[in-house]
C-alpha cells in the first residue's frame, strides 16, 4: 500500500551550516516525484531524510497522517535505491533480493514466489545465483530495484539511480523504472541532477536550488511555464533577450516590438524585463532583430547557430537542417515565436506571464 | 529528532577499548616514567638514573653503537632493495616466482633465526669459517659485533624493502616511462630524472620503518653483538641482569629511547606528508628481455639476494634434521632434536598456540568492532583512542615489556609471571595493526549497503552482522593471519615477561641458543618456520593474491 508524503517546514543543518532553510512538500500517493537540481542543492539531503538516514533539525514530515521524524529507517517501510546500487558484495541476486522479506520474516514458498517473480520482472532471472562481482552497472541496477520493490514498500526512494550507468543504457534503464513504478503504483520520490531524465520520467518535478524550491510542476510546466529564470535556464537552454513592456502584450528590444501571447495583464509601461526564449523557438526571417552568424555547428536534424545580435546580445537558435548551412559573419535578422516565449522581472527575476497571475509575487 | 545519547554496545566497545588502552597501555607506559625519575633509596624525585647514563660512555656508546649500525644497515638496504626492485620489475629475472616466494617466507620467518644460522654459518666455528680458513689459511674469527648485525640485518630487510618499493614501481604507469624517453631521456638519465622522484615518497617512508625494525630489534644484537651493544640489548641487561635489576635505571633508558622513537616518528610523519605522490598506473612496467652484462649482472642480483636470503632457513632445516649431541653433528639424519624439542620445551610450544590464539581472538573482537565504532560512528572518544592507539608502534618491545612489569608487580594488579601478561603484551603490541587494518578495510565498503539494509528492515545491529560484517571478514582474517605470524615469533617483549612455566616457543629458542643446545633450537625453529609458511599458504588462499601487505 502506497502512501502520500507532506513534508512540513523541513530544515536541515550541520552544525552552523542550513543545508535546507524550512521547505514544504506534498507528494501525492502513487505520484512519481522527482527533485531536480545541481549538486549541493539539497535534494539528495532531503531524500535521505525521508529515508530515515539523515537526522532532521527542524518541520514534520508525514506519511499520509502519521508522523515519522522519530521513526528508524527500518521501520519505515521505505524501497530505496542508492547511486552505488548498494548490492551486498556478499550475497548472489537471488539473496541480494530475498534479503528484506527474510528481515521480514517471509519464508518459502512466498519469499521464493516473490524473489522469482521479481527477478523476471525486472528480466534477470539467468543471473540469480551469480554473486554482483562480475554483473554490469545494468544488471547489478535491476538487482537493487527488484531487491526495493520486492518488499511492497509504502514509498520508493531513488538517489540518482541512472548516473554511473552508459547513456544508452540510462535511457533504457529509465523505461524500466517507469514501467515498474506505474505497474506498482508506488510513490516514488527521485533524485536526480540530470534534466532529460527528470522531464521523461516524472508525473511532477521540483527544481530545487539551495535548499529551496523553485518551482514545481509537471515536466510540460517546468520546461514551458518556467515559474522564475532560475527555471528556466536550468531546464532546457535558453538565450535571454532585454525587453522594455509597452502595452497590450506587446513588448519592445531595441527599437524592435514583438507581441508576446500570454503576458501578465498587471504590467505597466516602461517595466524592465527579461525574456527567455528556447533555441528551437527562434527562427530567420526578412526582418527582425539584427545580427551576425558567429558560430555554427551540424547536428544532423539541426543546425545550431550562434548569432551577434547588434545591440550586443547573444543567442543560440536551433534550425531544421533542410537547406544550406549559412555561413559565419553573414547578416541575419531574428525572430522567434510569441506564443511560446517567457518574460521575467528584471528584478527578483519571477514569472510576468498570465499563468501566474493569481499568485503573489 | 532530538538526540538522545543512549548506551548501546556501540558505546560498550569504545568503552572496553579504551578501558583496555588505559590500564595495559598508558598506565604501565606512565609508570616507566615515574620510575626513571623515582630515588627507590629515599623514595624522592631523582634525576641520578640519567646522570648515570649519560656520565659513562659504556652507556652513551649504546646509543652511537645502536645509530651506526642502524643507519648503515638502513642506508645498505635502501640501495639494495631498491636495486633488486627495479631488476625484478624491468628485467626478466629467471625463477621470478620463487624468488618472490623466499623473499615473502624471509619476511615472516622469525627475526632472531637470521641471527643464529648466520652464526652457525659465519660464527667463531662456523661452516662457512671453517672452509674459509682452511682455503685462504687465513684465521679468521668469524663475524660478530658491528659487521654480524650489519650482515644479518641487510639481508633480513633487503626482501622488506624490496617489496616496498615494488609496491611503488608497480604503480609507475610505462606510458610515464615512455614519455621520458620520447623526450630524450634514457638510461640512468631516465633512473634518475624520472623513477627515483616517483618513487621516492615510498623509499622514504619504508626506510624509517626498516630504520625502527632494526633500531627496536633485540634478539639480533644480543645474540651475534657480543661486545658491540645496542640500547635494546642494554635496557634488557640492566633489568635481567647479573648485578641484580635496576629498574630507575633500566626506566631512564626507556624514556631515552621512547624519546628517540617520538623523534624518529614525527620526522617520518613530516617527510610523508611533504612528500606524497598520487599515481595510478592502468599499464605497469612491462619486465623486459636484456642481453649482455646488464641482463646477466640483474639475474645474478636477485637469486644472490634470495639465496643469501634462504641461507639462513636452510641451515636451519637442515641441522634441525641431523643427529648432534648437543656440541658436535653427525653427518647423520635423524629426528633426535625434535624428540628432545617436545621432551624439553612441549609446553612452549603448547604456550605459544594457546597464547597466541587468545591474543588473536581479543584483538579481532575489539579490533573490528572498534574500528567499525571509529570509522562509522566517529565521536570525541573515538579520536582520543585512535591517537593513543598509534602509540604501541613507536615503543620498542623492549621498553613495553618492562613498562608492563612496571605497572603490574605490585598491588592491585599483579600480573607478573602469569599467561595473562604475556597475553596482554601481545594484544597490545599487534592491536593497533588490526585496528588500522580493519578500518581501512572498512572505508573501502561503502555505508550504503549498510543503508540499503536498513532501509529493507534490518536494525543497526543486524545490519551490521548480516551485512557489513561478513564483507569484511575475509580481509580482516588475512590480517589476522599476519598479526598472528608475527606474534607467534614476538621476543623482545615477552622476553622480559616469561617464566619457566610460560615460556614460548621464540623464547625456548633464544634460551637454547644461548645454552648450545643447538639442535634444539633448529628443530623449534623449524616448527615456527612450518606454521609460518602454513599461515602463509592460508592465507594466499584466502587473499587470492601472491603478496603480501605488512
């Protein structure tokens, strides 16, 4: 039986040092939940006080209406997969498995019905008595997830779980997670640094930075309604453009307007702001935002251009490959698309778009 | 979660180790300074002990005496061994195998047999002499004093160093070495320029720890030194010896040398920190064919190092097998000596596996489980006995033996004379090696397997017995193995310790020598020398590895 996590007013500290100021949390029951942010932000901290493993200074955190700051980690049924994979050196895939329903006292032919139907599950049923010395990072993966989920945990916990694996093999490995975690309906929060990772896996991500949250929403939100440019430049590239707002949505840079589809309707004439537009939104036309070609690179479906623009800023657009490549220090004008574009305050930096209108900033 | 500072075994080991460092460790170790510094006349505070040694140069000599001979025979060794490690790793030696297995058995053979084969060999009637004499009708006296113990200790740690400084070039990847001489640098240009800096951190280090096996060496001075005597040899003359014991005396020596060890040890600590080289090599040097001198004169080194290093094994084998009648061998097999062994010292060598095996026991309960307290749940006391527990590997056996008559002739505790003290001696003398072994062992296991345990449902302690601690046990036994090696030759210590009713083997051996019930010894010896080399064969087995880490 899963369970939904809220995490009240949460702080961490060592010694004088506040890893994590007071942070709050709901993850609702089944979710798949994952903390996204670079290393040091915190997120691996906060999981491993889920988990029981780090002590906890300061807030409540519940599973559903119960109370678990006092709880010991093994008493918490918690499935938690580890960087390493944590394999036990010791004991081949079948007892690396079999491990937590011995803890729990679960004896044949149960234990041998779950073991076995776990290892196929997760399709390494040909290594079970193999001990993890000679298994890939892939295999001995499997292991931990099987040995993790094989005990019906409440809530499964994943710390970086894909990175010290092969790109090819992250990607396939990240199918399994989901595949698995939906097949369970486990709640499962995940850690990880790696932003494709957490935009093709979760149902909801919080971008964490120092300890705080930034933002959280579904991978479509975070990456198409950041909610401050912290967001959004660190999901997804992003080139920032200075802007002044005139009136009625329309904006000006450099003498240059452009009409932006959903911005805040509480703006006032003359407000500063940034905008921050993805690479792929931008395209070349008869007129436009002025500029030269400065680099560009073959990346089979696109072309990625670096582009001078005259009034001294730089931007990076993406361009479907289908003519000729331009060449560098050619004169281009730039224009990208008003629908998808995202406007922040110059100060403090937070959202200027409609979608968050209703909030305070 | 507020913290709650609860009493669990956790605490109950640190509590034990340091109980157990306190009363057989500092407080025998504070009575030997008490004592250098106590009038037992008028019971007041004297500094005469002192004056004494240092107004007379019969005993200032033993101290220049113990310097010559121990930096002469570091020096020799550094050269030699070095020598032999660079011949091994880029020459192909003919019988590299074996030659590294006798200079493995050479290490861990006792350390005092060198010194009584070599006498056998090069002694005032010896074989060697005898032959040497009659060719050259020469009359020669045969080698004591400074060149015996100079012979027998560079031959006994040539091997040591050797193996060190291997240690050390096998980490040189050839790609450095190819580097040099697409940039022009050969030959002993390239020696120089680029594998000496390299490895210089390591001969550095294993120098000063050849430079305290000898300085702190006892049976080998005593028994080929003669005249030439050494600060050991000294402290245990004026605490055993004929003049009746003088124990303010023999306590301002020990002080004196345990100042010495303090000075040796902070430089070595200061040089390795000053010095430390990362390297990581992905493709060793590769031993290579060499045709000509070279290649003759690096063969011809390392089998003269490794015969000269069997010699003294092989003497004692062989003797141990021929019919003497305690002055004279016949040219006769016969087990004679070891029915005489057995007859005159079965209990000695019952004392030394029951000894030994309960020292091992009690340093592998507190050893690991301290070290597991020190590296995981590190705390304020742990650190204190981790300082106080470096200690014992810079007091020479010696000085802890009297420190442990010291401390417990007398009420409360008397000790003296009884198993228990040879015990604690050995405990004391091998613990921090466990300790430091364990802990290391540790490190290299990742907490979050202990973690993942956990988080499936085991408690602290059961993850610890289900989990950690069986991933640690076939380290810790291969440690073990070495410890127990190591304990079963002790003698500097347990000499000062023993009585005739717990006497062990090394002992027995030492006091036959010193008898001339010589194919006595031979045979004891030899019977050390057999669990040596079963020890040893366990324990490649266990550590699945041809070498060995001290």
């Amino acid at each position: 039986m899963s369970v939904a996590i809220s995490i009240k007013n949460a702080v961490k500290r060592y010694g004088d040092n506040t890893v994590i100021p007071g942070l709050s949390l709901e993850i609702k029951d089944g979710e798949f939940f994952t903390l996204l942010g670079s290393s040091g932000c915190g997120k691996t901290t906060l999981l491993r006080m889920i988990a029981g493993f780090n002590t906890i200074e300061g807030g409540q955190f519940y599973f559903n209406d119960k109370v678990i700051n006092n709880i010991p980690p093994e008493k918490r049924n918690i499935g938690m997969v580890f960087q390493n994979y944590a394999i036990f050196p010791h004991m081949t895939a079948y007892q690396n498995v079999a491990f937590g329903l011995e803890e729990r006292k679960i004896k044949d032919p149960e234990k041998r019905k779950r073991v076995e139907e776990m290892l196929s599950l997760v399709q390494i049923s040909e290594l079970r008595d193999r001990k993890p010395e000679n298994m890939s990072g892939g295999q001995q993966q499997r292991i931990a997830l099987a040995r993790a989920i094989v005990i019906k945990p409440d809530v499964l916990l994943m710390d970086e779980p894909l990175s010290n694996l092969d790109a090819k093999l992250r990607v396939e490995m990240r199918s399994v997670i989901r595949r698995i975690q939906k097949q369970f309906g486990i709640t499962t929060v995940y850690v990880t640094h790696d932003q494709a990772e957490a935009l093709s896996i979760s149902d909801r991500i919080a971008i964490m930075n120092k300890g705080v949250i930034q933002q959280i929403g579904t991978p479509f939100e975070v990456y198409r309604q950041p909610r401050n440019i912290f967001s959004a430049t660190f999901i997804g590239e992003s080139s920032l453009l200075d802007a002044t707002y005139v009136q009625d949505g329309s904006v000006d840079i450099s003498g240059y307007e452009f009409t932006l589809a959903h911005l805040s309707k509480r703006l006032e004439r003359g407000e500063a702001m940034t905008l921050c537009i993805r690479p792929d939104d931008f395209y070349f036309a008869e007129e436009g935002l002025s500029g030269r070609i400065e680099e560009c690179t073959y990346l089979g479906s696109n072309y990625e251009y670096i582009v001078a623009l005259d009034n001294g800023s730089q931007i990076k657009a993406d361009i479907k490959a289908t003519g000729e490549m331009i060449e560098i220090g050619t004169k281009v004008f730039v224009r990208f698309n008003e629908e998808r574009a995202n406007a922040f305050s110059k100060e403090g930096g937070n959202s200027l778009m409609e979608y968050y209108d209703e909030e305070e900033n | 979660m507020k913290k709650r500072i609860s009493f669990d075994y956790w605490s109950a080991i640190t509590l034990i180790t340091l109980v157990f460092f306190i009363l057989f460790f500092l407080f025998p170790v504070l009575q030997i300074f008490i004592q250098s510094v106590y009038d037992s006349a008028s019971g007041t505070f004297s500094l005469d002990s002192f004056k004494k040694f240092f107004s007379r140069s019969y005993y200032t000599s033993t101290i220049t005496n113990s310097f010559k001979v121990t930096i002469a025979a570091t020096l020799i060794t550094m050269v030699t061994g070095t020598m032999m490690a660079y011949f091994m790793k880029t020459v192909t030696i003919k019988a590299r195998k074996i030659i590294d297995m006798i200079v493995i058995v050479s290490i861990l053979s006792p350390p005092f047999i060198g010194a009584y084969s070599w006498i056998i060999l090069l002694g005032r009637s010896g074989v060697l002499t005898k032959i040497i004499n009659s060719l050259f009708g020469i009359s020669f006296s045969g080698i004591y004093g400074f060149y015996g113990i100079l012979l027998v200790f560079t031959v006994k740690m040539t091997p040591l160093m050797y193996l060190f400084v291997s240690g050390a070039l096998e980490k040189i990847d050839s790609s450095i070495i190819e580097c040099s001489e697409n940039l022009g640098c050969h030959g002993v240009r390239k020696i120089r320029k680029i594998v000496l800096p390299l490895i210089m951190p390591t001969l550095l280090n294993s120098a000063f720890l050849v430079f305290m096996r000898i300085f702190c060496d006892f049976g080998t001075p005593m028994l080929i030194g003669e005249g030439y005597r050494t600060v050991p040899v000294l402290i245990y003359n004026s605490f055993i010896g004929e003049m009746g014991s003088d124990y303010s005396f023999a306590s301002a020596m020990s002080v004196i040398v345990i100042a010495f060890s303090i000075v040796i040890f902070s430089l070595q600590q200061f040089v390795a920190q000053k010095s430390t080289i990362k390297m990581n090599s992905l493709h060793p040097v590769k031993a290579e064919k060499k045709k000509g001198a070279y290649g003759f004169f690096a063969n011809f080194f390392c089998l003269f190092v490794a015969l000269l290093s069997s010699l003294p094994l092989l003497v004692i084998v062989v003797l141990s097998f021929r019919r003497t009648d305690g002055i004279y061998y016949y040219n006769e097999f016969s087990i004679n000596s070891y029915i005489k062994a057995f007859d005159t010292a079965g209990s000695a060598i019952f004392n030394t596996f029951a000894y030994s095996i309960v020292a091992m026991l009690v340093i592998l309960f507190i050893g690991v489980l301290f070290s597991y307290v020190s590296v995981r749940r590190p705390s304020f006391v742990t650190k204190v006995i981790d300082v106080i527990i470096t200690m014992p590997y810079i007091i020479p056996g010696s000085v802890m033996g009297i420190a442990l008559i010291l401390g417990f002739n007398k009420r409360p505790f008397v000790l003296t004379g009884t198993a228990v003290i040879m015990i604690v001696a050995y405990i004391i003398r091998r613990m921090p090696y466990t300790i430091r072994s364990s802990s290391s062992i540790l490190r290299q296991i990742d907490s979050s397997i202990e973690e993942a345990a956990r988080s499936l449902g085991s408690s602290k302690s059961r993850a610890f017995w289900r989990i950690t601690f069986p991933v640690m046990v076939p380290g810790v036994i291969s440690g073990a193995l070495m410890s127990w090696m190591s304990i079963i030759t002790e003698l500097s210590a347990t000499v000062l310790l023993y009585t005739t009713r717990t006497q062990t083997i090394s002992i027995a051996i030492y006091q036959e020598v010193i008898r001339g019930n010589e194919g006595v010894a031979c045979a004891l010896s030899t019977i050390l020398l057999l669990t040596t080399v079963i020890s040893l064969s366990i324990f490649f087995r266990l550590s699945g590895k041809r070498e060995i880490a001290l």
